[in-house]
C-alpha cells in the first residue's frame, strides 16, 4: 500500500500480536511514514475514532474469537466514507496436484484444521465466511471479489511451493504420517520432516481460492 502513494504526509501502522511478525515488518526497508506496534487487534484498536481512511487485512480474520466485535470496532475508528480492504485465503479449498490423490486430500484437509500453536482460534472457511461476518456487523456496504491464485512454477519464491512446505509442517508435528501405508502403491522416499511434501514435489500448479472483499462503509 505505501507503495502505491508518494503523499508524504500518508502514515501507515501495522498491528500484530506476535513480536516476531513486528520485528520482520520492521526489518524492511525503512519508510518513515510506516510504523509497526506489537498489540492485539481484539478489543480497543489503538486508533481515535473516525480518524482512519483506510483498513486492510490479510488472513487475520480466522484469528479472532469474536468477529462481530472486532469489526464493529474497525467501523468506530474508520472515519465516514473509510474503507476496508480484509482478504482471507479460504484455506479448505486450495487445490494441488500430486501423484496420491488420497494423500493429497488428506494433507489439505489435516492442514485447513490444524489450529497451529499460535493460533488462538482458527477457521480454515474464512475465506467463504468473510461475507456473511462483516454482513453481521450491519455496518458495511461493499462487494465480494474472489480470486484464484494459480501457480504454473514450482519453486521459490511462489507462494504454492511455500505452501507446500507448510504441509511438510504436518509430518513434523505428527499430524501425517510420512510413512506410506502397507498397501500404497506409490513411490515415496523414507520418512523426514519433508516427505509429505516431496511427495508433492511432481506438481506444476497450485491453485488456491481467495475471497477478497473490498467493503466500502456507507
Ligand atoms: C496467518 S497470519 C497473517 C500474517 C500477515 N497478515 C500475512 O498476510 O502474511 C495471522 C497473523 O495474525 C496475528 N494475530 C492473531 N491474532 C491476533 C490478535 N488477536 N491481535 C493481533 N494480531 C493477531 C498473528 O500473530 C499472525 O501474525
């Protein structure tokens, strides 16, 4: 976003709960009108009240035990005629290719349920349900723009081959056995942290399902 205005006197602030996520924020090449503050976003936002033209987030959603309350709280700070731009991966939904249909399945569907250790709650529809939680609000008027995301490389820095490694994640913290079972037929190397996600390896497309609303506040 900071990006895209040259207005000098546009000041940017990045919220996040985790220490490590404000210290990689940080870590990027300085532009003095950004400024990172490690706080929660449940509760009070560290904002005055109508003093906000713009809120964006992505993937935070699921995050939040209670959604109604938290955007209700981003309508009270966004000033009259602000926006919001929330983007959520619908994480149930995301599509790769492999040469074990079955595993493949199962490592989608093990991942968009495991509430990862940071996580305080997690929702692997959010994408689907990001509609229906700012309609609960009654205070946002705007649109829903899906997006699908497809991946024709396989390899760093692509966002499918990150996830991919993130489905290596499973093995490690025993969530999928990098074993094959007895009657498997397909050629899988022994187990390591990665073998989930080596067996993987072979596809060339990743496709993954974003809803994107921007809601524009009445
Ligand atoms: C899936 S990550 C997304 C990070 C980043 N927005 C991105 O798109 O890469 C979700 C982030 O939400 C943060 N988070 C979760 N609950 C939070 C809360 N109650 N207040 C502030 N941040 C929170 C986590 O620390 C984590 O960095």
């Amino acid at each position: 976003m900071a990006a895209r205005t040259s207005n000098p006197t546009t000041r940017f602030v990045g919220l996040d709960s985790w220490e490590r996520q404000i210290k990689a924020a940080q870590a990027m090449p300085a532009d003095l009108r950004l400024t990172f503050q490690q706080a929660r976003v449940d509760g009070r936002l560290p904002f005055d009240d109508a003093s906000v033209d713009v809120a964006y987030s992505n993937n935070l959603l699921e995050c939040i035990a209670d959604k109604t309350a938290f955007l209700r709280e981003v309508a009270g700070v966004l000033r009259p005629g602000g926006q919001v731009l929330f983007a959520h991966w619908d994480w149930d939904s995301q599509i790769f290719d492999g040469s074990d249909k079955a595993l493949v399945r199962k490592l989608i569907h093990t991942f968009a349920d495991w509430q990862q250790p940071w996580m305080e709650h997690s929702d692997p529809w959010m994408g689907r349900r990001l509609w229906g939680a700012f309609q609960e609000t009654g205070d946002f008027d705007g649109e829903v723009l899906t997006r699908v995301l497809t991946n024709i490389t396989y390899a760093e820095p692509w966002y499918g081959h990150r996830e991919v490694q993130d489905l290596g994640e499973l093995v490690k913290h025993g969530l999928v056995s990098a074993e094959p079972p007895p009657t498997a037929t397909s050629t899988v190397s022994p187990a390591t942290s990665t073998k989930a996600a080596a067996r993987l390896n072979s596809p060339p497309t990743v496709s993954l399902p974003l809803s994107n609303p921007a809601l524009p506040v009445p």
